[in-house]
C-alpha cells in the first residue's frame, strides 16, 4: 500500500506521552478562566502593578449547546436499549442492569415525563416500557437513514485511518468514536466486511487493528482545505466571542502563523520532526480535521487524548487546544470536558447536518409535539403528529 509523497523529510522522535488527563477539573476550570498572578514586577520598573489577568473567553451558544443535547440524548439511549430487545419488553427492574443504579432514576423520570415517546403497562405482570405508536412509526425511518449514511462513513473511516501513523487503529479505540461518527452498534460485523477493498482486520502487538487495504487521493483533502479561507491556503477560519479584544501583537502573531505552511494531516508524521513550528501547526490541523469527522463537530477530551500516540498530538494537548481558541472551543458542560470545532456552528446549530442526525432530530419530534399541546399550542405535522392527533 502506497503512503501520499513525503515532501518533509527529517529525524522522527516520538512525542512523550501526556501527563494528566484531559478532563477539565474544578481547578483547570479556574486555571482557564483566570489564569494565575505572576508575581509583581519591582517598583522601579512596573510600579508594583500586576499583570492584567488573562481570561478564557466563554461561548454561551456552545455551552448551551450541551445543555439543551441532555434531554435527547437520554431519549434515543433509552430508545436504542429498547429496540434492541427486538419485539421483547424492556422490563423496568432490568433497568438497573442495562445503565446503572445512579442512571436508573433517570431514566424512570424521563419515563415519566415523556407519554408521546415511551408507555408502561403491566399490573399484574411485570412492569415494563415501550414506544408509543407516534415513535415507533419515526423508528421505522432509521434503516433508510443508516443507508444514506453509509457512504459517508466509509469514506471517514478511511480519512481517520489515513492520518495515522501506521494507516491502523485499534477496534477499541474506534469504538470510543463509534456513536460520534454515526457507526451502527454492529460495524464491525455489518459493515466492514462489506468493504474488504478498503479495510482489513489483524492482530498488531497484540491488538485487534482495523487497517487501511488502500489509499484514496481523493479523500486526502481535509475539511479545512475544502472551504479555503480567504485569507490563504494554509490559515484556519477563526471565531473569537464577543468579549475577546485581542491588541496588536496578537493580532501580528495570528497573521504570521496563518501564512505559515505546514505539513497536511495525510502525510505521515514520521516524515518530519514534531518539534519545528510547522509540525505544531499540523497537530492543530489534525485537531481540526479530527472534529471535523465526528457528527457533531465536537467530541470529549478524553477520546481525543485516547488518539495522542496514534495521530502524534502534542504533549501538553489541553494548552494547545486553549491557545488555539479561535478554532476550538472547550467546555465543562454535561460534566464532562467537552472539545467544539467552532467553524462547525453558526450559533447553537450545526452548519451541517448528516442524514442520521437529521433522522434523531424527527425521533424527538412527539417531545415538541407533546410539549406544545400542553401550553396549548398547534399540533404537529408529519408522522408523529398525526399519530398523536388520533
């Protein structure tokens, strides 16, 4: 199998592994919204002042982003667990077994809560859960939306195989991204096997390792490349919150690194030293193209740290992320440490929706349906609408 041409050529050395964890403690929070005090300059030179405080600027669409997924998100979980029983009932004290003691209660609220999307019967036999009509009827959508994501999700296999090192990646790291990039719950059986020009499975050091059968030029373009800023071929889109003023020198070092050429994400990163500028400036590029494959433009800071030794990410990834704050975005909501490609968003809203998002999007309709019905408002249109308006 042929690699893209290596137009970098220099001594590799591996970057160490990072340190810590990615997951934004209390403290890292405070570390990024303030960072700390240097000590006072001596009087003679800066009259006992301290520094001015530098601030991590907070993105209110993005956080709420996080915010308003929390309801859906438990929806189509407890829907999955339910669809998966085939026919079967989904029995509520077996739900402790399937998501957790702590979860479980969650769960039951929702329940409780949601009547246009899950039912309870039972009495004297068993309690368990099912989908009304309304979301059943939506549900029968999903394989034709599978189907049209297919495409898709072959070609972004491929693309984040390419980026590797090896052109390989360990099963149990795709399985970290299986639900962010929209991959069925059985890929492994369902899908891959129907590609064996494109994927292969073996066993490296040990590991079960998806690899690359053969390179596609035409997919070595990244996302960042297809919508070429115009401020030149090598710069990034950048999006700073409203109360971000940056002064002049930052404004000077933005533009110097814009123009500065670096190696594309599709060339091996053992064509050249980690250490140079350049190769700086690939990791973010990597970043980018990294989020830009997940369907929803984000993805937690762990699965992206479970990637450091396989895509060559910088040492201090968290630091990096905060210093490129024009391109990425992190945030605590939803408790846990949460990465945004902010180019990804116009306000709360993806810019682009693939077609299984669009798909989970119709399952929440009887939740809008229902909720507008309780303050009075219109019915809904289409499939579930109409079954709730029986």
């Amino acid at each position: 199998m042929k690699r893209a041409p290596a137009h970098f050529s220099s001594a590799y050395s591996p970057s160490p592994k990072p340190i810590s964890s990615l997951l934004l403690s209390q403290n890292c929070l405070n570390y990024l919204q303030n960072l700390h005090h240097a000590k006072p300059f001596s009087s003679s030179s800066s009259h006992g002042r301290r520094p001015k405080k530098k601030i991590y600027h907070r993105e209110p669409d993005l956080d709420k982003v996080m915010d308003l997924q929390k309801k859906p998100s438990l929806i189509l979980h407890l829907r999955e667990l339910i669809l998966s029983r085939h026919g079967r009932p989904l029995l509520l004290r077996d739900l402790e077994k399937e998501v957790g003691f702590v979860k479980k209660w969650a769960f039951m609220e929702l329940i409780q809560r949601q009547p246009a999307i899950f039912k309870v019967s039972g009495g004297a036999s068993p309690v368990s859960v099912h989908l009304t009509e309304a979301a059943e009827t939506i549900s029968r959508g999903e394989p034709a939306a599978r189907s049209a994501m297919e495409p898709l999700l072959v070609r972004n296999l491929s693309k984040l195989l390419m980026m590797s090192l090896d052109c390989c990646l360990p099963m149990s790291k795709i399985e970290l991204l299986r639900e962010d990039l929209g991959l069925p719950a059985d890929y492994s059986n369902s899908l891959l096997p129907r590609y064996p020009s494109s994927f292969s499975r073996r066993a490296i050091d040990g590991q079960d390792c998806l690899c690359l059968e053969s390179w596609d030029s035409s997919a070595a373009i990244t996302a960042r490349e297809e919508r070429l800023s115009k401020t030149g071929p090598f710069s990034f889109q950048l999006s700073y919150p409203a109360g971000f003023r940056p002064n002049r020198r930052y404004l000077e070092e933005v533009a110097k690194w814009q123009k500065m050429e670096f190696p594309t994400p599709y060339l091996s990163a053992r064509s050249f030293s980690p250490a140079t500028p350049a190769a700086r400036k690939r990791a973010v590029a990597v970043l980018h193209e990294v989020l830009s494959l997940t369907m929803e433009k984000r993805l937690s800071s762990d699965k992206l740290d479970a990637f450091h030794d396989e895509y060559q990410l910088p040492c201090k990834l968290l630091l990096c992320l905060v210093k490129n704050h024009g391109t990425f975005y992190i945030t605590n909501k939803g408790g846990r440490s949460t990465v945004f490609l902010k180019e990804g968003y116009v306000g709360r809203h993806l810019r682009d929706e693939c077609p299984l998002l669009r798909f989970y999007d119709s399952d929440t309709i009887p939740v809008r349906v229902y909720e507008r019905r309780k303050r009075g408002g219109q019915k809904g249109s289409g499939p579930a609408g109409a079954e709730l308006a029986k």
